[in-house]
C-alpha cells in the first residue's frame, strides 16, 4: 500500500510539472433556474427553487418534507406517531412488515430524476439532539442534454437524550435518466442502499422519575429505561429500471416495462433476554427477518394527443420472506422458516390531460391464488396554477402484511402463522385550492382492518400479538390550511379535524391536529439577505395513540393511556444569502417553563425537551 501511493504522488507531480499553461478563456453560462428540474415515477415535476418561504420551514427535517401529520419522538430520526390516518399509503400487494421503522425507509415513489443544464449540488446539514449530525449531500450532472446521473447520501447520527437511544442510518442513492433524441424512448433507473439502525430502550421504566422532583433525573441518560442491550436494524438494497418505447411521435403504440429487484432485513439484536417479552430458550435474543422480492411489470398503451393515453397492463410480485435461525438453534424440521408467494395481476389504465382537465382511472385484479383488486380513479379541473378542484376515489382489497401471517422469534410470544382476510378499504376525497383556502374533505369505510394488540394490557407485560377487526370502521376528515399576510408579517395556518366511527378502539386518532405560524420576513443588509422568523406551535388532541414494540418494528393499539393536548412551540430565525439558506431553531421552548414531564409520544416514550439546533441548505449550480 505504502509502494502504491509512493507512485502515485510522484505520477501526480509529475504530470503537473508537465502540464502546460491553459490559456483558454472560459465563458460562465448562466441558465434559466426553470430549467433545473426533477421528477418522479409518477410524473410529479419539482422546479429546483432557492427562495426562502415559510414551506422551506416545514421542510427542513430529516425526512425532507412537510411532516404535518408526522410527530417525531425525543430522538430525530427514531420513529414517528402517525397522526394522520388520510396520508396513510395503501399497497395492494403485500409488504415486509416493520412499518414502524419504513418512515425514513426511501421506497420507489420517493426516489426523483434529475434534468439540470449546469452541475447541481444540494447540500443539506442539521445538528441533532447530542453527539452527532444529519446530513444529506446530492450532486446531480447532466452529460448531454438527454442524460443525467446523480448521486447522493443521506445520513444521520444522534445518541439521543435518553440512554440507549442511539439513531445511526444511512441512505445511498445513484440515479440515472436517459432519453434518445428523438424522445421515442425513455428510461429511468437507479440503486438504492439504506440501512436504518436504533438502539430500543424500550421506554421509561419508572415515570416518576419524570415528574420534577428529583433534579437529578433531569439529566436524562439517568432515567431508567427497560432496556439496556437491545437494538434494531433495517437494511435494504434495492435495483429499480423504468423504460417505455413509443413508436412515433404523434398517435402511436407505446411499449412499457418496469422491474425491481430488492432485498432486505429487519434484525433485533438483545444481548440479554427479558422477561417483559416473555419466554426465551436462549438467554440472548438474535432474531433476523430476511426477505426478497422481485417485480416485472410490462404493458402496451396507445398515445393520442387528442384523447389521452389508454394502457393495459400485466405484472408479477414474486417475494420470499424467511427467518435467519442463529448458530445457536438447532433446525426444526417441523418448523415453518418461510413464507414465499407470487401474485400476477392484470389491468388497465385510462389518462387524460388536455385544456385544463386531467382524469386518470386505474383498474386492477389479481389471477393468481391470492385475490387482490384496485380501484383508483380522480378528475381534476384547473382554472390556473393555484387554482383547481379534484375529486378522486380508491377501493382497495389488500393482501396482508407478512409480518401479520407470519413470523419468527426467539422468543416465544412471538411466533404465528396464522392466516388473515384482505383489508378492505373504501374512500373518496375532495381538494380544492384557491387564493381564498386550501381544503381537503375525505370519507373512508375500513373493513377487516389488521392491527397489533398486547394481550396483557400491561407496560411492564408485552404480549403483542396480530388481530383483524371483523366490523367496518369509518373516518372522516377534513383539512383547512390558509395563510394571511399584512405587509411583512404573515400567519400561516392549518387544521386536521378527524372523526373515527367504530365499536371499539381500534383505530386511535387525535380528532383535532393543528399547526400556526406566525412570522416576520424583511430583506437586510441592503437587500443582500433576507431574514425571516417567526413562532410555530404544533398541537394535537389528546387520544390513545398506538405504542412501540421493538422485536416486531410495529406500533400497537392500547387504550388504557392517553397522550396528547400539549402545545409545542419553536422559536426560528431563518437566512438565505443568495443560493444559501440557513436555519436556528428553539425547539419546544416552552419545556423550560415546567419541571415536570408531562409531553409523550406513547404512555411511555417522552417527546424531547428544549433544544437548539442549526444547520443550512445549499445549492451550487456549477
């Protein structure tokens, strides 16, 4: 190694010694900002914008987006509360399992392409609770103008206020897009490699210590926690290609396939077996859940420019799931290790986009073993950019979750297989945006409905186990978000109402989530920097919010503890200097004005306490 850079400093010197000097004159060039753009697989196209507004505020976070309805616990990027039933996504094929921990999880939707005219960069840097830093870097380079490859890495790491709270995770990303110049064919592909590791304390053991008291505890490493050892990962490659040839440019057949290749696992690790999660024949617990999936979809649309795109299509979900046994466990031949199955539909698809009207209606049924159907159809109207009404529908038969059928522990309160009926899910939403409000009604009638429950009713006794609703449930929401200005200062507001009919308590919501901002913006420094701040309260309504379970990666439904009904307030004060953007924060400021926990995500995980954080976001276009 020594001998191989010795060579290379020397070839390196050498060559700048022989280089001669460049005389050349370069031109800078200076494009059009419209022209740097991105977009997904589902046609959604994001201009790449640098100004500072207050949704910039909303978006920067480890997620990268707007987490209204998301409410992240005491250590950033560890887990979320789910407080918005409506933005729940809704797969008719059946996932890995673990939901809990996929928040963060980059799936295929998430993943945008880039067109750019000059080299991009984006760079994105947060500190974190303690010992650590969120950071994600993206360099984007269109070779030709038909071209583009980017890269990028996200990643964090935050120990956390409490002990064994440890978030570590890492998200690779290399994507690439190409189109041929006489834009016949196209084709979009890209690999994703992300690992999602936790320590799991499991939550507090003693909630007294909590309570003010005791000065001590207020150093929060102090508290006890249930668990000292455990922790969880998950991990996942993934291979995604997207490509369609049309035969001409005017009306004409076009040809479509899509495939993804992925594999991934979720791994608890406890160095030490509990007894709060029952009976283990080993006196350390390794449970590792691996699981593969393949995906092939191909299909055949005719394209007019007059009346829309109709396509019908075939696709294939081939997937293996199955259960690491550790060294230490002697194979059971009686025993069940896998779940392996294979799901073929067929379908097909209607789009229209034409003088300011946009339908899209999608028709899709399963013809293998297992039974699956999807509904989805919305009509939108546009009067202008910020103008438009929408209507859509959805009724889902969903295959359950993996993790619902089947699964394997060390420990023996956690295995099953036990099989369970398709989800079904009905729902129909009305969106409207306008200069006056930005509203959004929905109506949703669940049928089947899977869930987590413990059986001992008991946080010192988990016994979690995978159960179906036989009765329907239904939700209503409605969202109002509005924003009032009056010269520099600005109120931003927005409203979840949320009504859940059922006769149990199954699905727990808040029925009231809320969040206004009330900010100051002002040019500085002879217009060279624009400076904006401002006070943000978020707040929901006291319910029964689902707890956590480590060994699973699963929220659970209890209803014996209610969470909820307290304000949490952030100070900001934000800065962009041309391409820069820089952000300071007080978070939950109003922590400081009471001694006493009394602010949790579950009955007992506590939400974080005051901190303040700093970090930027930065574009380079060269």
């Amino acid at each position: 190694m020594r001998t191989l850079l010795i060579i290379l400093f020397f070839a390196f010197s050498f060559s700048l010694y022989s280089q001669e000097p460049d005389t050349t004159k370069v031109v800078e060039l200076k494009a059009d900002i419209k022209l740097y753009k991105t977009f997904n697989t589902l046609k959604d196209t994001v201009y790449i914008d640098t100004s500072l507004t207050i949704q910039d505020e909303y978006k920067y976070n480890y997620l990268r987006k707007d987490n209204f309805g998301l409410f992240s616990f005491s250590n950033e990027g560890y887990l979320y509360n789910q407080l918005d039933y409506s933005r729940k996504s809704k797969s008719v094929l059946p996932q890995f399992g673990f939901n809990a921990k996929h928040v963060s999880y980059l799936n295929t939707n998430d993943i945008y392409y880039y067109s750019v005219p000059t080299p991009l960069t984006d760079i994105y840097f947060k500190t974190v609770m303690r010992q650590g830093q969120s950071l994600d870097a993206l360099l984007s380079v269109n070779t030709k103008p038909n071209l583009n490859f980017t890269i990028a890495y996200k990643s964090i790491r935050s120990v956390g206020d409490y002990f064994n709270n440890l978030t570590s995770s890492g998200h690779f990303r290399f994507i690439t897009n190409y189109h041929s110049l006489n834009k016949k064919y196209f084709l979009k592909a890209n690999f994703i490699g992300q690992d999602i590791f936790n320590q799991e304390n499991g939550g507090i053991k003693t909630l007294e210590q909590l309570d003010g008291t005791n000065p001590s505890f207020s150093q929060r490493e102090r508290v006890d926690v249930y668990f000292n050892d455990a922790s969880s990962k998950l991990k996942g490659n993934r291979y995604f290609l997207d490509q369609s040839y049309q035969f001409s440019t005017g009306n004409s057949l076009v040809i479509k396939h899509q495939t993804y290749y992925e594999n991934k696992f979720y791994e608890y690790i406890q160095a030490t077996k509990s007894d709060r999660l029952g009976i283990s024949n080993t006196t350390s617990i390794n449970n590792k859940t691996r699981y593969d999936v393949f995906y092939n979809k191909v299909g055949v649309s005719f394209k007019t420019k007059t009346l829309g795109e109709l396509n019908f299509f075939i696709d294939n979900y081939s997937y293996n799931q199955f259960y690491v046994i550790p060294q230490n466990i002697a194979f059971n031949a009686n025993d069940k290790y896998n779940l392996h199955n294979r799901v073929t539909s067929v379908g097909g698809q209607y789009e229209f986009d034409r003088n300011k009207w946009n339908f899209n209606i999608v028709l899709q049924n399963a013809i293998s073993k297992q039974p699956s159907s999807n509904f989805e159809a919305f009509a939108k109207y546009t009067f202008s950019n910020d103008n438009f009404v929408k209507i859509s529908a959805q009724q889902v038969s969903k295959i359950p979750d993996n993790i619902f059928v089947f699964h394997k522990s060390d420990y023996d309160n956690y295995n099953w297989n036990s099989p369970f009926k398709n989800e079904k899910i009905s729902s129909i939403k009305v969106e409207t945006k306008n200069k006056w409000v930005d509203a959004t009604i929905q109506i949703s009638n669940i049928n089947d409905h899977l869930y987590f429950y413990n059986t001992t009713q008991r946080l010192d006794s988990l016994v979690v186990k995978p159960f179906q609703y036989n009765k329907s449930i239904q939700y209503v929401s409605a969202e109002i978000a509005k924003e009032i200005k009056f010269r520099n200062w600005a109120l931003d507001n927005r409203v979840k109402l949320q009504e859940v009919q059922q006769d149990a308590k199954i699905l727990n919501l808040p029925n009231i989530v809320l969040r206004n901002t009330l900010y100051y913006t002002k040019s500085v420094f002879k217009k060279a920097m624009l400076l904006q701040t401002g006070v943000t309260i978020n707040y929901f309504s006291k319910y029964y919010a689902d707890d956590y379970i480590g060994v699973l990666g699963e929220f659970y439904v209890q209803d014996q503890s209610k969470v909820g009904g307290f304000p949490v307030l952030d100070f900001f004060v934000n800065a962009r200097v041309q391409q820069c953007r820089i952000y300071l924060k007080a978070e939950h400021f109003n922590a400081l004005f009471t001694n006493k926990v009394d602010y949790f995500n579950t009955p007992n995980s506590p939400f974080r306490d005051f901190h303040i954080r700093f970090g930027l976001e930065w574009n380079f276009f060269k």
